[in-house]
C-alpha cells in the first residue's frame, strides 16, 4: 500500500457469510484502537448507492452491468476509499472489484479484458517509478474469499429475504461465479485467502481469524 490505511475487501457469492465476519473483524480492530470504516460496493455514496439499485433490479446487458458498476466503484473509491487510507484507516468492504470480474465476467461471460481496462481506468493513478510513469492500480492489501457451493448458498438464502436479479439466477451461474474468483485468485494468489464457508460459522471464524494473523494485521 502506498497510505499509512489498511483496505480488506471481502468476497463470494450471496449467503456464504461475509456480513457476519465483516463485523466481527470490524470489531478486532477497535479493539486495537483503529479506525474502521465498513462499506460495500456496489454502493458507498449516495451515487453508488443509486446505481446499485439499478444494476441489482433493472434488466442490462452485461456491458451495461459492468460500466455502472464501474461508474459507481470510481466515486467510491475517490469520495471514500481514497481519502479513508489516507487517514490511515481501516477500510472493510463487502465486495470490490473481483466481484466484477466473477458475476460480469466470469457469470455474465463479459469480455475478461475489457473488464482489466475497466480496472485500470477506474482505479489506477499515475506514479513516477525510476523517472518514468507508470499506473498503478487500486486494491485491496488482503482479500478474503469466502468460498461456498452455490446449492449450499441457496438454502441459506431461502425465505431470508426477497432476491434481486442475482441471486434469482440457477445455480450454474454460481458455479460461472466461482470460476471467475477462482480466475482472480490464480492471477493474484499473495493477496487472496480463500476460507471454506461450507462449515460452522465459529470455525470459518477461526479460520478469518488465523489467515489474518498469518498476513501479520492481527495479533496471535
């Protein structure tokens, strides 16, 4: 990271637990007298907020998916993100860009190297390395993958709450899903954890825990 703030994105399909340990972490590091600022995508802002109603609820194409759920991650990233590393917090974030790349590009089918301009565009910023310029791209120091079979995910949800468009899909769109974070994991594999979200939800704990004392940002 190049801010004195630490960002942890969490990953994986509706139903696979991210929101229970998400506060649980949040909770570890008040504890260590850091500031948290837990926050989501696609949303954040009242702007990312508005587009994810639309990409959650109107039918799209998957260009149109992808190009809204940028729009919206840029004015998070430069109204929240950004300035919350800044001053050196701790941002947790329930999905960020590999969400992208799994629903659009690995469920939807969208074209995997338009999605990696995307990336660029909305997340880089310009740095000069040894005189010369280069981009370097946003993300997140650690990202965990709560990894979960798409049937074992769809019991959970039954009944919890009305589905959006998403989560109305068959399971073989999950299974797409999975293959597209299991894409970004082979491509990236020192910033993600993956945890196996098919157990108790004190043991996938334990096992939150342990990777994150393992990257050194909690203490044994």
């Amino acid at each position: 990271m190049t801010t004195s703030g630490l960002f942890i994105s969490f990953e994986g399909i509706d139903g696979a637990g991210k929101s229970t340990h998400i506060e649980g972490l949040a909770h570890a590091f008040r504890a260590q007298g850091r500031v948290v600022s837990i926050t989501r995508e696609p949303g954040g802002t009242p702007l990312a907020e508005r587009l994810r109603t639309l990409v959650l609820n109107e039918p799209m194409d998957a260009m149109t998916e992808a190009l809204l759920v940028f729009a919206a991650r840029r004015d998070h990233v430069q109204n929240v993100i950004w300035p919350a590393l800044g001053r050196g917090e701790v941002i947790l974030c329930d999905r960020f860009t590999d969400s992208t790349f799994a629903y659009q590009g690995g469920g939807r089918g969208f074209d995997w190297q338009v999605l990696s301009v995307l990336e660029q565009w909305v997340q880089g910023t310009s740095v000069v390395r040894q005189g010369s310029e280069a981009i370097q791209v946003l993300q997140p120091e650690l990202t965990i993958w709560f990894d979960l079979p798409a049937p074992v995910a769809a019991g959970r949800l039954v009944g919890a709450r009305i589905p959006d468009k998403f989560e109305s899909q068959p399971v073989a769109f999950f299974e797409q899903v999975a293959a597209g974070y299991a894409k970004r994991l082979e491509a990236d594999p020192s910033r993600f954890v993956r945890i196996d979200s098919d157990q108790a939800p004190e043991v996938v704990w334990r096992d939150v825990v342990h990777a994150m004392q393992n990257k050194g940002l909690l203490p044994w």
